[in-house]
C-alpha cells in the first residue's frame, strides 16, 4: 500500500495563506524564464513548443545589398519557438509524492530538504487529495473556469523532439514529481489568484526551523 501527498514548498507567508485560505496563485509559463529564479524554479524552455539543439553553428546576417555576411560560429546553442496559445496558459506547480506506508513514521518523512530551501523554507503538505480537488474543482465549476491537470513528464529535450506540450519538461527537473494545474486565460502572459477555502483539516505546514529540531 501506498500514500499519496501534494506538497507546495514556498514562503513562509505563502505557506500561510495556502494553509489557512487555499489562496493559489496560478503563473504564467513567462513567469518561470525570469533571469531572477534560481536553478529549481526558472526553466528557459518554460512556454516553448519546440526546443532544438544545435552544435558548430554558423551565425550570419543579410546586409543592405541583399549579400549574406558572416558574423561569427557558435559552438553550442539552443533555438526555442514559442506559442501564444502557451502564452495564455497560466499554471501552479506542486509536489506530487507517493510512498510506501511502511515508510512513513512522522510528518517530515515527505520533506525533501533540498526543495524547502531551494523554494523559501517552508511547505505545505495535503495529505487528502480526494477532498483537496473537491474543493478546487467546486471553486472553479462556480467561476465557469475550466482546468487541467496532470503530472509532468520528464524528457530529454537534446533528442529534438517534434512538439513540447505544457506538461513535459527537461529531466534535470525529475526530482521535483511536479503536478501542473492549467488554466487558459483571456490575456497572455496572465496570473490567476484563487482562494478555495481552509485547508487546515486537510493539510499541515512544515518549515526549515522545524526540520532542524
């Protein structure tokens, strides 16, 4: 037998206002290629529909007279094509872990310590996803918003895939077990912040204070 958590690490005060509120804020796939985010959040080939690498490129330009010029060689590149039907999709990004019973004896055996401070030191753990997506599901139906969701799956981009959907990302990201909750906005490059209620009968919170006691 197997347990089931979704875990969102974060903020301490993001932490808060999920735990005691269910507020969720949904980013846009833009959101998560800003320079800014360190190696766990921020992923370039986050929005792109096709990614391609290259090796000993020759990088040249079209001069006035119409004659090519070269400018340059490059010796290793990525060439990414980006969608605007992406660009409208705004996304939350949690933890979606599965352990044995047996190995699980206390609340921190679901923390990975890695992420709680990669991600702001503090989590949410649900560990009733059946009356989790309860409520998600009758918050959104009320607002006539449709969403999907599904887990990630992880791919080794460099083989040159045709088409990259929402739900695929790089395998270097593996170890996070992300489960993406999509929902299509009217506007690109959009956030979407939603407040499903009290999660406090079905979830708990840790913080890095706590794991080091």
């Amino acid at each position: 037998m197997h347990r089931h958590f979704l875990i969102k690490y974060s903020k301490p005060e993001y932490t808060e206002n999920f735990l005691n509120h269910g507020q969720m804020c949904l980013q846009p796939l833009s959101f998560y290629r800003k320079e800014e985010h360190n190696d766990e959040v921020g992923d370039l080939n986050e929005g792109a529909h096709k990614v391609d690498f290259f090796s000993n490129a020759i990088l040249s330009r079209v001069l006035d007279n119409g004659e090519t010029e070269v400018v340059g060689n490059i010796t290793n590149g990525v060439h990414r094509e980006f969608s605007h039907e992406y660009a409208s999709l705004s996304v939350y990004c949690i933890y979606y872990l599965i352990i044995p019973v047996n190995d699980y004896t206390n609340e921190l055996d679901v923390i990975d310590e890695k992420l709680l401070r990669k991600f702001g030191g503090s989590a949410t753990v649900i560990y009733n996803l059946e009356k989790f997506f309860e409520r998600l599901d009758h918050y959104l139906e009320t607002k006539s918003i449709s969403y999907k969701r599904q887990s990630v799956e992880y791919l080794n981009l460099e083989l040159n895939l045709n088409q990259l959907n929402p739900f695929q990302k790089d395998k270097k990201y593996e170890h996070q077990n992300e489960l993406r909750l999509v929902v299509k906005n009217k506007v690109e490059d959009e956030r979407m912040l939603i407040t499903i209620g009290n999660l406090s009968d079905i979830a708990y919170s840790v913080a890095i204070r706590e794991k080091s006691t």
